[in-house]
C-alpha cells in the first residue's frame, strides 16, 4: 500500500515536472533524487555490498537498465497524456511478469490467475477508451 500510494503521488508530480521543465530534465532530476534516496536508506539500515556474487549484481544491473529505460518510456507517455490513462496501462506490467515467471521460472497458473489476467487486459482496453 505504501509503494502504490507513492507512486500515486509520484506521477502526478512527475508530470507536473515535466509539463515545467520538460521530459529529459524531469527524468534526470528525479532519478538523481531516487539513488540519493536510495543511498541514504541503504546507509542509514546499515547495509553493505560486501561478500555480493557477482551474478546477483549482474542480474541487478540488468534490472536498473530495464527499470531505467521503463521509468523514461512511462515519463514521455506521461509527459504527452492524461494520468489517468498512463498509470492505469502501465500498471498492466505485471501481466508480463506473470508470463516470464512462468516461461523462466516455471511457476504455476491456476485457472483464477488466468482469469485475473483476462480481466486485466478487457481493463486496460477499457481504460483507453
């Protein structure tokens, strides 16, 4: 509840940024500002890369490019549309999750999962509407 609340408020401000400085000003001062975030929390819990394999940062990595270019994609649409409609369709990304999880890490469907899928797709076409 606290990320999608935060989230909630991020877009909105997020956008607000963007429509007064512009879309790539935006994005670079708000990530600026979330690894300084990230920094702090991480040194304030008394956290340390120490002793890290390397297949683990590598897999991080590949998920902060990812992130990082998912972050930009979702600021232009945001940049360019309604909120409400750019939030809605991109929280439709765990569907995509859902799918790797069972191709790479071979979880399980069971049929209200399938359901729950099928209902989020008819919400995003209604959404865009």
């Amino acid at each position: 509840l606290a990320a999608t609340t935060l989230w909630g408020f991020w877009a909105v401000l997020a956008k607000m940024s963007a429509q007064r400085i512009g879309h790539w000003p935006s994005v670079l001062i708000y990530t600026l500002a979330s690894v300084v975030t990230t920094m702090t929390v991480f040194t304030v819990m008394g956290k340390s890369l120490r002793g890290v394999g390397h297949t683990g940062v590598f897999l991080a990595v590949a998920a902060g490019i990812l992130g990082g270019l998912a972050i930009m994609f979702f600021q232009k649409a945001l940049s360019e549309g309604p909120v409400s409609t750019t939030t809605a369709l991109s929280a439709l990304y765990p569907i995509i999750a859902v799918i790797f999880g069972v191709v790479f890490l071979r979880e399980r469907l069971n049929p209200l999962n399938y359901a729950g899928i099928v209902l989020a797709l008819a919400a995003g076409v209604l959404i865009s509407l």
